[in-house]
C-alpha cells in the first residue's frame, strides 16, 4: 500500500534552461538537482513538463510547411482554426471528441482527451529557426513513458535513490474552468493508486477507490512551475512513498467503450 | 498577480478527531494545528475535506426514513441503485448529466457536477445513530463557500495571518480514471489563477492563461488526507502568495450553455 507521510514538500528546480533539440535532459536535471541543491532521495518524484522533452526530442513544426489534407481544410473551416495546425492535430490523434468554433478537443494517439493534441505555439520556437520561418508549433513528446523510463534510470544510476518520474501537460476539463497538470508520462510511481481495502473510521470499506496519483502529483507541481517564470519546468514532489511500478500514464485513461462522455 | 514561491508545503494536520453534529470546526482546526505546531501565516491554505463540515452540519440521513418519489423509483430501478438514495441525489441536484448500470452523475444544486450528487456512506455515521437505525448516508455541506469564509474569518482573527481556505471533495472525471480531490467551497483566495498578461521566453503570450488555482490546492492536500489514515482531514498548503478574492468556488464551474460535455 501507498502512503503518504504527514507532509510533502513542492520543490521547484530554477533556472533550468531553455531546453534545446538533442539536449540531455537527465544532465539539465542533475545540473538542476545540484543547482537547487537538492539530492534525490528514495519517494522523490520528478515533474517533468512535456515542453522539456518535447524541445529536447524537437518537435517543433513550422506551420508555414505543413500542407493540410481535403479533410482538415474542411474541419479548420467548420472550427474557424489554421487548417495546417488541424492537419497536425489530426495527425497526433485518434478520434474529434468535440468540436465547435475556435475548439477541437481530440483523443491523442496516447490515449488521453484534450484540445489540439496538446499542440500549442508558446515556447515553441526553436533556435534554428531561420529568420522569416514559422510560425513555429510544438507537438508533445513522441512517447513520453519511455521518455519517463530514461530520464528515471539515468537519476537513480547516478542517485542511488528509488525515484517516480512524471512528465505532466496542462488540461482543460469537462464542467470545470482553469486548467490542471496531468500526467502524460509515468515511471517508477503507480499512476492510480488503489485504495481498495482501506476502510473508513467504523471500519467500512472506503467508497472511493481509486486516486489519481499521478495526475495528482503533476497538479501540485504545477502550482510551483510555469512556463513563464524563469523557466520552471523541472519540480520534485517529496515525501510520498510508494512501490515501484511500471504501469504507464495511460493507465489513467478510461476506454472510449467505457466512457460516458467519450 | 499571484506568484508561487519555488517550494511548497502540504501539511497534513494528524489526529483531527471525529468530527460530530455541532462541534465547531474552527476551535477543531485551531486545535489541530496547535498539536501540529503550526502557526498559520500569510498566504497559507487551509483544506478541509467537505465530511468534516457535513458532519459538523450534522448532514446525516438514515436512508431508512426517506420516502422515494415517483421519479426516484422510476430512476433508481434504471440504473440499479436505491431508490431512497436517488431519492437524495435528486434533491441535491439539478439535473441529470449521465446514467448508467450502477452510475447516476448530475449537476449538484452548487453547480458542479459528479457522481451521486457528492452523497455517500464513509464515515456517515452519526454519534446519536441508534441501534438498528440507518443505513446512514452524508450529504454535502449546506454552503460550502460561507462555511470556508467563516472558518477564514475565525482563523485569520486568531492568528492574525491571511489565509484562504479551500473545502475539498473527491471528484471522478470524463475520460480518465480515479478521483482527484477538488474544490466546492473557497474563501479568501482565487479559484481561479488568472494568468493572462504572462510571456513566455520568447515574449509570446502564454495560450494557456487560467489555471484552476483551488481544484490544484484540493488535489495537492489530497496526497496527504484521507480519511482512513488516522482522520487526516485538515491540510494546510504553505508557500503560495495571493491577492484576497471573495470568488466562491462555484467560478470554476463552466455554465452548462458554455460546456460542450453538459
């Protein structure tokens, strides 16, 4: 069973750099790590926001290169959005879950539901980026559990520490404003953490099951992060305590056959 | 503009007993973070999770004594659930969202919408409970928003700190699994983080602009709560920095008109 201890702490890595195509992220973080002088202990889990990896796996698109299908044209000019950026969106997704102007909200070929596949124009602008190109967009990572997977075994080979990590993107939700952190990647940590057999204070067993821990803990490290401030998208969670598991963030989706709102 | 700093808290206040109909949830929270030695100061969150209030409300049904209308039977027998809790969640609610074998989801009176109008069994059973009396049922706190100002204005008086207080739940969501905790009731700071007016590191206005700030406070306290391990139901989040905002948390909930999901 998971436990938590009595208290977390939220840390933000500062300065991490701007995060370049071929870039080694397991180096950024350590450097990191060493600069917030913080060293990994066993439970830390490292936040990872997709834009790290995603620059660093260079993913940039520049939109003026992209030639959109009959079909995107046609979905660009019902939503009102770039038909090149709706070629992409289709291109990174499985199925239109909703559409209406100025919104297409997709299943990404990773399982998860969100809008524009999670492509988006902010820090998305590559430094080989030719004057007069662009404008210039970021897909998310190609697979951000391996992605995930690396970046753990090269901290706890240079660690020592038994460590989660999580790349996490923000979501917007169904019902609810703002957005969130989610988990997109997931290494060494549960993603869901079942509770079953936990019981309530008269000893019935708890009603609620299951905890998104994963989407939980990149929710948390996205109140320290930002893309805006000074670049804090590397973050350790401390203080949880879990055991190791290699189940993969999309285990946190729900199957469209199973899903009342798909 | 609110500003986190780069390390977070989440205190877990341990030990909070049972809380029961008419106790006062402010000397309760005093107390606790008395035995925690925590002083509370400026920018501190207090979660509390919504039984602690219901319980105080004294929200207890002893399902037993509810008459089911009509309609609650005719739903209840849909969707294979008790017609006397359908019968609950109905006068919680104001309207149905979706129903399935097992599942009803409607928009709670207070706006948001989840499963079973927020209404279950754990830990709901109430100190008079009589012998043979129950099955006993919680509902959600009356107003969640007035019992959070009035815990903020009870707690800021006695420490003379600025605080915000976010009353939690635990909420299923669309598309993926396992609950995260979220926000239905909030006092003193802003549901929702605007961040429009932010760059990023090109100078480029950030597309994502509203974060869910209370939700995140919620799923945050959620890693350490719970209301197994030793009645964790009071959180203290530490190390955020915000304006006073008299926002209630229902400023998270899209109006259904605007929710292509609803």
């Amino acid at each position: 069973m998971i436990r938590c201890r009595e208290r977390l702490e939220v840390i933000a890595l500062p300065f991490v750099p701007r995060v370049e195509r071929g870039d080694d992220v397991a180096a950024l973080a350590r450097a990191a790590l060493e600069r917030a002088s913080v060293t990994l202990a066993d439970g830390d889990v490292l936040v990872v926001t997709s834009k790290v990896l995603s620059r660093a796996e260079g993913r940039f698109v520049d939109l003026s290169r992209v030639e959109p299908s009959e079909r995107a044209a046609a979905l660009a000019a019902e939503v009102a959005k770039d038909p090149r950026l709706v070629e992409l969106i289709l291109r990174e997704s499985t199925g239109v879950s909703r559409k209406a102007k100025h919104v297409l909200i997709v299943r990404h070929r990773l399982g998860f539901v969100g809008a524009n596949a999670g492509i988006d124009a902010s820090n998305a602008l590559p430094a080989s980026a030719a004057e007069g190109s662009g404008p210039w967009v970021l897909l998310l990572p190609e697979d951000p559990d391996a992605s995930a997977r690396s970046l753990r075994r090269a901290l706890e080979a240079a660690s020592g520490a038994r460590i989660g990590v999580v790349v996490s993107d923000s979501f917007g939700r169904p019902f609810r404003l703002g957005t969130v952190g989610g988990a997109i990647g997931c290494a060494g940590l549960p993603p869901a953490w079942d509770r079953r057999g936990d019981r309530d204070l008269d000893g019935r067993p708890l009603e609620i099951t299951v905890t998104a821990l994963a989407d939980q803990v990149a929710a948390c490290a996205d109140l320290v992060a930002g893309q805006a401030d000074e670049g804090r998208a590397m973050v350790v969670v401390r203080g949880l305590s879990f055991p190791a598991s290699d189940d993969p963030a999309s285990a946190l989706c729900r199957r469209p056959e199973e899903d009342l709102y798909a």
